[in-house]
C-alpha cells in the first residue's frame, strides 16, 4: 500500500454566501438542497466520485478559481451548455462538441465536459 491514495477525496470552493452556494450548486446538480451546513461556513454535496464541498471560510477574491480546477461529467454536452446559459451563468461557447467553461454566482471559473457513453 502507497502512502498517498492515487484518488481524489474533495475539492473545496471557494463561496461568499454558504447558503446562496447551498441552493445554486444543488439546483445546477439537481440534488435536494439540505440545512446541514457544517460549522457555519461548510456545505458537502452529494456528489457520485469524487466529493464537492463549498466553504464561505475559504473565500476570497484573490482565492476564486480562475482555471477550472475540475469539470462536471454531462452526456449531453448541449443540452448542458443550453441549461447553464438559462440559468444566467457567464459561459464559453462549447469547443470541439465536448466542453465549455462558466462562472458561478462568486467568479469561479468551471468546467462541464461531455463524457462518452461508454464511461457514465
């Protein structure tokens, strides 16, 4: 056994409103959004892999993610882009049919990459 798991735990982002994160990440996800915020500046969400978790404690201008520092897995990489820019989100368009970036509510820069088939 290795020291170091080769194995993503958690991503932590960096929000300025737990709560405001809480209901924007788990309407983006589709996951009910649930009052247990841990020590007032910590949210888990219920992820499938790898764990995702916002913390209020974190954030600071100089703290936001400027480059995706992951990508959220979609199918339809379209149907994907067209629901984040209904939702308001800042967004590239998408590049080569298979991912785009967006801006959350507090500036981060994310990913959302089609995934194939075989892999979901």
């Amino acid at each position: 056994m290795h020291a170091v798991a080769p194995q993503i735990g958690t991503v932590f982002v960096p929000v300025r409103d737990i709560e405001e994160a809480r209901d924007w990440y788990c309407e983006m996800l589709g996951v009910p959004a649930e009052d247990k915020i841990l020590l007032d500046h910590l949210y888990i969400l219920p992820m499938d892999g790898a764990g995702l978790v916002l913390d209020s404690k974190i954030y600071s201008p100089d703290a936001v993610f400027r480059v995706p520092a992951f990508h959220f897995n979609t199918s339809d990489i379209r149907a994907a882009h067209e629901f984040m820019k209904d939702r308001g989100a800042e967004l590239t368009d998408v590049t080569d049919d298979e991912w785009f970036n967006f801006r959350d509510p507090d500036g981060n820069v994310l990913m959302i990459c089609q995934i194939p088939a075989s892999t979901e």
